[in-house]
C-alpha cells in the first residue's frame, strides 16, 4: 500500500535522495508540507502556475531497480490515474523532466505540477481545521504554514477524504496528541489508511490539466 500511496501523493517532478527515518514516511520535518522538496518554508508563495504543468498531460517516469519487485503495484497506481483523469504516464526516453521512484527512507517530491498540495497547507484551512499548536513537534510549527490566497491554487472545496490530508497527529510532539481536528468532527485519516483518490483528487487534477476537454477528444478518437 506504501508503495501504492507514493504515487497516488505524488505533485512534482522527481523524487530526491532519502531523509532521515520517520514513524510516517510522508511526514518528513525538513520538508514543506512534510513531503515537498525545494521549498523555503519562510516563503509562502509556493504554488507555481498552470505554466508549469506537464507538458501535454504526460508524465515521464523512472522505476529504480530498488522497486522492481514493487513495479505492478506502482503500474497499477499509474492506471488509476490515467482511467480516471487525462494524464498519462510513460517510461522515460529523453525528457528532461521526469519523476523518479526509487526506495528510500521517506516520501516527498518537488511541488506543484500534477496540482496538489498538502490541505493543511490551503489559504482557507481554518475554515476547516482547528489546530493544536502546542501539540505539535518543537520545530514543525511551519508545516501548517499556510499558502497566500493569491498564489494558493485550491481547485476545489476543501476535502476531508483527499489522500493528501493527514491524519490528526501528523507532526505530533508524542505521535498520539491530535494536532489538527475537522470541524465537522470527522476523522482525519492517515493517507495509507485510505482506498486511493478520493473525488476532490481526481476533479482537481482534471480541472489542472483541463481534462474534460482533451478526455472527450481522446475517447471519440478511440471510438472511430
């Protein structure tokens, strides 16, 4: 399932060099959001625009030799997505731009061009989510950092079921206290107890690379 949930929180180009072992291999202190790369956590403005999608909704893509026993579950991943949205993923020939999978001590990718972002991250998360800033770990306080409106891409309301919202310890300075809770009152899962994309995930991806449109043309192509 880790292997699985690698992809499917998958938002960037590549995946980089392991960091240091974590109870949660997505929650990763040193990173944005605690699984994104090349992000300076004192800068708010980190949502890159729709220029820097990938280009025709195809992401190229390196399996490391470390996952190959892992290869049909991350195929399986790659399928979910294509089935459900207009991106397609192929093997890697030439392209600069690729992601890499490999294993390693953690999860975490560069920001931004599949189109997601951590929730806790959203310009309007305190609409939603209360926070227990003394719950969390000394330190990690800038991983609910949130993301000016202007520059913060939501695609759409706010999800509790998205597979890139922790659960309500994430971050937690004794891995049990809550450290953000609903609103509603709902439990926030942890994303390797989810089933995969939840609605939200596969409409904000469509609504990023403009899907509804291309997924139309490709499908009555594929029927003449």
């Amino acid at each position: 399932m880790g292997t699985l949930l690698l992809l499917l929180a998958l938002v960037g180009s590549s995946l980089a060099l392991p960091f240091g072992q974590n109870a949660d291999p997505m929650q990763n202190p040193d990173l944005f959001g605690g699984d994104m790369l090349g992000i300076d956590p004192n800068d708010k403005n980190v949502i890159p625009g729709f220029q820097l999608r990938w280009t025709a909704a195809v992401v190229p893509y390196v399996i490391d030799a470390s996952l190959e026993q892992h290869r049909a579950k991350i195929l399986e991943a790659m399928k979910d997505y294509e089935d459900k949205t207009c991106v397609e993923f192929k093997q890697r020939t030439y392209q600069k731009d690729y992601i890499k999978l490999f294993s390693g001590k953690g999860c975490y990718s560069h920001v931004g061009m599949m189109g997601g972002q951590q929730p806790q991250n959203r310009s309007d998360r305190d609409d939603f989510l209360t926070i227990y800033w003394d719950n969390i770990r000394p330190g990690l306080e800038d991983q609910f950092t949130k993301l000016q409106p202007h520059r913060n891409i939501l695609m759409d309301t706010f999800d509790y079921t998205s597979v890139m919202l922790y659960g309500n310890t994430a971050f937690s300075k004794d891995n049990k206290s809550n450290t953000m809770v609903a609103k509603t009152g709902v439990r926030l899962y942890e994303t390797y107890d989810k089933p995969g994309l939840s609605a939200s995930d596969v409409k904000r991806v469509r609504k990023m690379y403009w899907c509804d449109e291309e997924w139309m043309k490709k499908e009555k192509q594929r029927k003449n």
